[in-house]
C-alpha cells in the first residue's frame, strides 16, 4: 500500500495562513492581560514555520487563534482553508478506539464513507510507519507511538482540504516535548519526511531552539508578553550551528529584557 496524500488539484493561493495586526487580550479593566500584540505572519503553501519563544510569550494562543479555538481581540487571521488541524504535546487518543479507528475519527466526522475512510486511515499509518499497529489500543502503544498515531489522525483533519485543491495547514504545540530525547530525535526526522511527503504547510511551536532549526524552514522569535514577532530566519541551507548561536542569543536579550522591565 502507498499513501497518495497530494491534492488532486494544484493550489493556487499564496498562504495558508496571514495574520494582520492580531492582538488578544484576556480579561477586561486593570486586570486584562495582553498576550499578542501586532502580530504579523504569512505562511506559504507547504512551509515549515517554527514559532519560539520563552514561556508564557503567547506562542500557544497564537495557534488557538489559527485553529479557531479563539477569537483575536483585533486583526484578522485569513485561512484558506477550514480545516486546520491541531497536534499537542498529548496525543488525546481516544482510549476506547484501536488507532485505525482514531485516525478514522476525523475522516468519520467529515461524512467520508467507512470504505474509504478505513482506506485512508490504512494509507497514513503506513506513512507514520505503523501499519502493523492499527488493531493496537493507545494504552498498547509507546508515547512515542501514540505521537505517531496522533499525527496520522492530524494528518487526516487536513485531507479535505488537500482534495479540494486548498493546502492543508498541521498546528502543533510542542507534541514531542514530552517524550524521552532519543524518541524526540526520531519523531523529528520522522516529521520532516512525512512534511516532505504530503506538502502540509505546518506551523509549529517550540521552546527549543535546535529543534526549532533542526525542523523549520523558517524560525519566528516571538518576544515575551505581549507577544510581538522580533525576528525571522530562514533555515535554507543555513549554517545550523551558526545559525542556533544567533537564534539563541537573540533569545536570551529577549529574555533578560523581560526579566528587567
């Protein structure tokens, strides 16, 4: 069996996503928090975007903000597609399900029929290498294997989009920080190679500067609250240990001067 994930039509837009001026704001009076602020960011069809920063600098809702799951105090956030999918650090498998029937989920809630979904969720379990584990229920699988299966039914939430011509935009909130380096290190090549494979523009949130080089081909600094985009680097046949030194001093001026405000 072979994945065929690539859109049937070719896309003719120029984003996937565009931010323009976003801001949030929690609360209201002299209590509000402000945790974005003029927020600018266009990602492309297909890219790689890495967005880093330190804790707490709104990296995490600026994705809820993408993904719909809130609203933008001001700006506006244009997406040219209406299924964004969202990975977090989590895989929130359903227990109940084997992991066939969790990458099916998605593709049942959009109406697809049970024929074509089994033949669909088959497809990206091979394309996370676990084509042998789809019976298996998420307490059967590693953390690891459980990330994979996550990605599969992430994967699944964009196909609409894809058949319809539209690129399909993966939103991921830190999904390896959880696990052991060794298997972070393989689920990281193993995302790249399924990126490269299905084309899915990918934006993805980090506070680890190699593995935000080691993934993006484009690095986002955000500074700490309120949220604002203070640089941008491309990864393209960059020099990564050069390039991590940079980032990583950048952040630490981001860092110390927040700590002195």
């Amino acid at each position: 069996m072979t994945a065929t994930l690539e859109p049937t039509v070719p896309s003719t837009v120029d984003a996937a996503v565009t931010l323009s001026a976003v801001r949030k704001t929690f609360g209201h009076g002299p209590h509000a928090v402000t945790a974005l602020d003029g927020v600018d960011l266009r990602v492309a069809p297909g890219e790689f975007v890495c967005l880093l920063g330190a804790s707490g600098c709104g990296k995490s809702t600026l994705l809820n903000l993408v993904a719909g799951l809130d609203a933008p105090t001001s700006g506006s956030i244009t997406l040219t597609t209406s299924r964004p999918a969202v990975m977090f650090q989590e895989a929130a498998l359903m227990p109940w399900l084997t992991a066939a029937r969790n990458v099916e989920l998605p593709l049942r809630l959009a109406g697809v029929k049970r024929g074509a979904r089994r033949e669909k969720a088959g497809e990206l379990l091979e394309l996370v290498r676990l084509s042998e584990a789809g019976h298996k229920r998420p307490h059967e699988l590693s953390g690891g294997m459980r990330q994979r299966v996550a990605l599969a039914r992430a994967l699944a939430s964009t196909l609409g989009s894809a058949e319809e011509g539209t690129p399909g935009l993966l939103l991921m909130d830190e999904p390896f920080a959880a696990l052991d380096a060794i298997t972070r290190d393989v689920l990281q090549a193993e995302l790249v190679r399924v990126w490269r494979e299905t084309g899915t523009a990918i934006v993805f949130v980090t506070h680890d500067v190699r593995e935000a080089v080691r993934l993006g081909q484009r690095v986002v600094l955000l500074s700490s609250r309120p949220g604002r985009v203070v640089r941008e680097w491309s990864t393209v046949d960059a020099d990564e240990p050069a390039i991590v030194q940079d980032i990583t001093a950048r952040l630490r001026e981001v860092i110390s001067g927040h700590a002195a405000a």
